[in-house]
C-alpha cells in the first residue's frame, strides 16, 4: 500500500473511532449506535446494490425499500417485545415479492427479488447483531471488545502479511492476503480481547478472553474473504470511496458484522 493511501486510512481511523466509542458508550436517552448504524447499513446496501447493478444490468433490487427495510431490522432489536425480527423479515419478503408483480418489467425479476434479499441480509439482518449485542448486559463492554479485538485482529493482519506474508491464503478470492498475515490477525485478536474483558470487568475468564479473541479473528477474516468473494464475483476492486482509505462502507463492515454475531451467540449460549 502507498504510504499516501496508508496515512489516509490511519486518518480516517482515528478520525472515526473516537465516534464509534461515544456512539457505544451513550446509547440512551438516545440510541446512537443503532442511529449510526442504521445509516451505516443503508450506505452498504446502496454501495451492495450498485456493485450488483453495474455487473448485471437486468438486476432491478429494491433500493429505496431495501434501505426502510434494513433500517427496520437494525432498529428491529429495540421493539423484539412487540415485533421480532423474524417479523420484520417475513413481511419484507413477502412485501418486495408482491410489489415486482405490479413492475412493468417482469424480465429477471426472481433475480432482482433475490439480490434484494442478499443485501438485506448481509447489511441489515447481520448488522442488527450489533445493537442486539448492545442491549444486553454489559452490552457496551461486549461490543468494544467485538470491535476492537476485530480492528486489533484486521490491523495486525495487515502490518504482519505485508512485512512477513509470503504464502498466498485464497489465491483465486484474495490475492494479497497471506497465511503469515492471517496468523498475526489471529494474535492481534487474542491479544486485544483479554485487555478489553480487564478494562470493562466482562464477566469471563482470561482463558475465555483468549478463546473469544480468537473466534472474532477467525470469523473476521471469514467474513472478510466473502465480501472479497462478493466484489470479485461484481468484478470490483472497492465497494465505493466512502470511506477515504478504506474504501466504501461495505468493505470496512465486512470482518465486523461476522465477529459481531459470534460475541453474541457467545454471550448468550455460553455467559
């Protein structure tokens, strides 16, 4: 990476974390973070419907109801006593499939049908795993440590692949990553998790603290490879220019959503 485009990406990092902490930190009277992601998601899926768009031109998705639609899942765990995701998804469905019989163009529609669903899904049923994370107890200690063992995981991974990386980990997905890189990413993990369960007293052992820092590396990186897969298959190098140094917004919430969802089944099946 050119050192101009590097410095960029640490600018915009630092520019961007003190927000995302604050966002965490003060969640009520006002629910910053599921405002910020609400917005965050419809960004990716505008981005995830373009990519789509520019590779197939029969592709038709649902732009402006995909974005309500995302919205509504990641608000979705706010109102889970009232109307559960599941709700919000099923009538979505049936809703986007209803509204393609009265499009004029009927031509590849089950294929626009189906590449709405995909980005709802990827952008907004995934990333709604953040704000339900974020209302759980101690949810602000348990999504710190998602984040940062995660942004610990991609930054080691990073440094160690371009220092060190020499054997090539998915050649046909993503050409420049390495499993010397992927095994600092596994360390940055581990080693970022123990410290964030210390500073916020999250109830698990350091042992646990390890274990979790490596699942969040590991299914961070996991879903890193699939939006690469994703872009590749869209015949796309960035999702966008959203985010300077970084690319768009769907490439920086790729290894996030996967770690997200991981910390949250952790808590709820195992603490």
């Amino acid at each position: 990476m050119a050192a101009n485009n590097l410095k960029q990406r640490l600018i915009t990092a630092f520019a961007l974390l003190p927000v995302v902490v604050l966002a965490t930190w003060f969640d009520k009277p006002i629910p910053w973070l599921t405002l910020g992601g609400a917005i965050w998601g419809a960004f990716s899926l505008f981005e995830f419907f373009k990519l789509v768009k520019n590779h197939d031109q029969r592709v038709k998705p649902l732009t402006v109801a995909g974005i309500i639609w995302v919205a509504a899942l990641i608000a979705g765990p706010h109102f889970s006593d009232y109307i559960s995701q599941s709700v919000i998804f099923t009538v979505g469905v049936i809703a986007s499939l209803i509204w393609y019989l009265f499009k004029q163009q009927k031509d590849a529609a089950f294929l626009s049908w189906a590449w709405t669903i995909a980005g709802v899904i990827y952008t907004g049923l995934l990333l709604s795993y953040l704000i339900s994370l974020r209302l759980l107890p101690d949810g602000a200690g348990w999504v710190f440590l998602a984040l940062f063992a995660t942004f610990a995981s991609d930054t080691a991974a990073f440094f160690t692949g371009s220092l060190l990386g020499r054997t090539r980990l998915a050649p046909s997905i993503s050409p420049s990553k390495t499993w010397e890189g992927a095994f600092g990413g596994l360390v940055g993990g581990m080693a970022m998790s123990p410290l964030v369960v210390f500073l916020f007293n999250l109830p698990v052992s350091w042992p646990e603290a390890i274990i979790i820092g490596a699942l969040i590396s590991i299914f961070g990186q996991f879903g890193d490879l699939v939006e690469s897969l994703f872009k590749r298959n869209m015949s796309a190098k960035d999702s966008g220019k959203t985010v300077p140094g970084h690319g768009g917004c769907l490439d920086r919430m790729d290894s996030v959503v996967f770690a997200v969802v991981v910390v949250y089944y952790y808590v709820v099946w195992l603490v």
